[in-house]
C-alpha cells in the first residue's frame, strides 16, 4: 500500500460562478498544503465568464465590446484573459515540498504532456508550442498567445504551424505551504460572447469525440498526470470543500470584492 | 555580485541583510530567481507599509507563474527599488546587489539571527526535491 504522498485525489465539482471557482482553487491549495499530497480538481462555469490575469488592467477587459455582457474575475494567477463556458478547466494544487513544486516547469510538463498523450489517444495530433516572445504588448486573451509548453492542435488535414489553434493554457500561483495551477483547456468556441473573443477549440481541431464523454478525458488525462508523477488516483464521491463552508464563504467574498477585481 | 556573506535567508527564499545605517536590505535569493524564468511583471509594496514577518510584500509575475515575496522580518518598508520592476532582468543579473528588492527597518534588528544563515540555506536549497 502506498504512503499518503503517493496518492492524486481527484474531484469533479459542478458548474460554479467565476469568484466561486477562484475561491475554491486557493482553498485547494490550502488543502494541498494541510494533506501534504496533490490535488485536483475538474469544474465547469455557470455562465460564459471572462477570468482576467493577476495583473491585467480591468480597463482593458471592459474596453472590449465582445466581452462586455460576461460577468468579470480576476484570477490569483497570470497570463492573459479566458473566456470560459465551453472549457474543460482544471487545478491541480501541490504542496511545496512535492517535486512538482520546486520551480514552474515540472508541474507545467506533467499535466500538458499529459493532455498531449490523451490527445493521442482520441486521434488528435497535439503538441506543445515552442512559443512567441513574451512582451508587455501581449495580446489581452491567453489564447491568442503561444507560451512554451502551451498545447496546440493541427488543424484537420493540415500539417504543424506555428499559428496551430492553441487548446490548453495554464498559470500558477506559487504561494508559501503549495503551488496551484489552474487551466483552460477549450472545448468548441464560445458563442457566449463576441467574434472578437472567440477562440477555436478541440472540436475544432477534430476533437469532437473528446466531447461525448469528458468524465472520461478528465479521468484519462489524470491517469496520466498521475503516472508522470509516480501516483495512484484516487477519485472522490463529494467535493474536496466539502465541510469548509464558512472558509469558502470568506474567500468567495474577498474574490468578489471590487478592491480585487480593480486592483490594475 | 555575490551575496556578501552577512545575509541572512528565509526558507522562502528571500534574503536579507543589516547595513550600517541600521536598516535591512532583502532581495530574493539566485536560485529563486534562476526558478522563475521569463519575468515579466513585478509589484512592489509602498513605503511606510507596516509588515509581519512572513507576510507578502509583493509579487513577481514570470511567463507560467505569480510568486509572492515575503518579509523576512517584522518592520516598517522604508525604500523599495523602484527602478526594477522596468529592468527585471537585473534580478537574475546581480540578485544580491542591484536586484535588491525593499529595505526594511525591523521592529528587533536581532529577529535576523533566527534566519537561516548562508550554510543553512545552501542545505535548503539542496535538500529541495528534484
């Protein structure tokens, strides 16, 4: 039987409100730190919801016309701006001590190698972006940008580009006791909001199959995370929040405060 | 340049040192820094902000992460390197000299024993998982 450390626990939560999921994934950190073993979590949105980077100036997202009927959060972590609603999004928290924890890259690998090789698996050709040149005129939404690592798809019959449709894009939150990271990985573009803020997504890239059973991508995409990092899944019936209610309930608030969402 | 050999070093990684004036200078350590690749956005605290040891004090946002740095000690920030967050790059260049981040004027100037000194945290670093 293998020791505490050596597990992944794995929840699958309901469609929440964008602060609610913030919320949720610093309290998963926590948890991470408190249990002293990874964590993860799948989750959907309640509505098409833009969740800005830590450090994007609330301006620019009310200046874009496409975006300005979506309710508005601003994420713990960076990069660019989501629009979510038809993503798959994840986090996936590890206590500090872990090696996924030492500096941004291993855990970045594990769960976007991981999602390559699911990919592979459903017939899709994926692979991670070698990267554009970060600079602070970098387009205002995550997928308009090719960082290293990030996943991408060839578009059906076509061969590797560079501008290849971006699927996958995460950002970490690098705190004290654990490292969350969270990410978006884009299911079909987002009809919820303005042409100017959609995106392509996996279907289509010729991921549609993908959509008829994302309980069993979640699942098969941890299984993977899992065998990078030496671990053994272990899914839970009831979400790992379950029984905080009132510390959800206090850092709900502070995600739905003004203060925080007008930072920048 | 090299870390002077008087810093002392949280185990999150921020070092600090006392200077004659009786004030502390605290920067983040090479291999903290060496971690965080592709910086590009760092928020620093305002001068005559009150902290608690181990409170954040600030943020550095690379390409794939957003990283607190925290206070060493208890104290009153009384300078903050305001020309760096427009050169981030000194923080890898020279993180013991012109990447200096704050300097803070601690509550007990002798709270800095209880740190980690250089030896100890080079078996820190060391013993961090790979």
């Amino acid at each position: 039987m293998g020791m505490i450390g050596d597990l992944l626990l794995a929840w699958w939560d309901d469609a929440a409100s964008g602060a609610h999921n913030m919320a949720a994934d610093e309290m998963l950190a926590a948890e991470a730190a408190r249990r002293g073993q990874p964590l993860i979590r799948f989750y959907g949105w309640d509505s098409p919801t833009v969740s800005l980077g830590g450090f994007q100036a609330i301006a620019a997202a009310r200046s874009i016309p496409a975006i300005a009927a979506a309710p508005v959060v601003r994420r713990p972590s960076g990069g660019g701006a989501l629009v979510h609603g038809t993503d798959l999004t994840y986090a996936l928290a590890v206590p500090r001590g872990h090696a996924w924890a030492r500096s941004p890259l291993p855990l970045y690998d594990a769960v976007h190698e991981a999602l390559v090789a699911v990919l592979d698996e459903h017939g899709v050709v994926a692979r991670r972006h070698p990267g554009w040149p970060a600079s602070p005129a970098d387009p205002f939404f995550c997928f308009s940008r090719r960082a290293s690592g990030d996943v991408v798809a060839a578009r059906p019959g076509q061969g590797a580009a560079d501008d290849d449709p971006k699927i996958l894009g995460s950002a970490q939150r690098r705190l004290a006791a654990a490292v969350v990271q969270h990410g978006s990985l884009l299911l079909t573009s987002n009809p919820g909001v303005g042409a100017a803020a959609r995106h392509p997504g996996l279907a289509d890239v010729g991921g549609g199959v993908c959509l008829e059973s994302l309980r069993g991508v979640a699942e098969a995409w941890t299984r993977h995370i899992a065998a990078a990092g030496g671990l053994r899944v272990i899914w839970q019936p009831a979400t790992f929040a379950a029984g905080r209610e009132a510390e959800l309930a206090s850092a709900l608030a502070r995600y739905r405060e003004a203060r925080w969402l007008e930072r920048r | 340049m090299a870390a002077a050999g008087n810093e002392r070093f949280a185990k999150t990684h921020e070092w600090i040192r006392p200077e004659p004036s009786g004030v502390a200078t605290v920067g983040i350590s090479a291999y903290a820094v060496e971690a965080l690749t592709d910086l590009v956005f760092m928020q620093l605290p305002a001068v005559g902000k009150r902290v608690q040891a181990g409170e954040s004090i600030g943020e550095i946002e690379s390409v794939k992460a957003v990283s607190d740095f925290y206070a060493p000690v208890a104290g009153e920030i009384v300078e903050v390197n305001t020309a760096l967050p427009g050169k981030l790059e000194t923080l890898a260049a020279d993180p013991y000299g012109a990447g200096w981040i704050v300097r803070i004027k601690p509550d007990d100037p002798a709270t800095l024993a209880g740190l980690l000194d250089a030896s100890a945290y080079d078996a820190l670093v060391k013993s961090q998982p790979h």
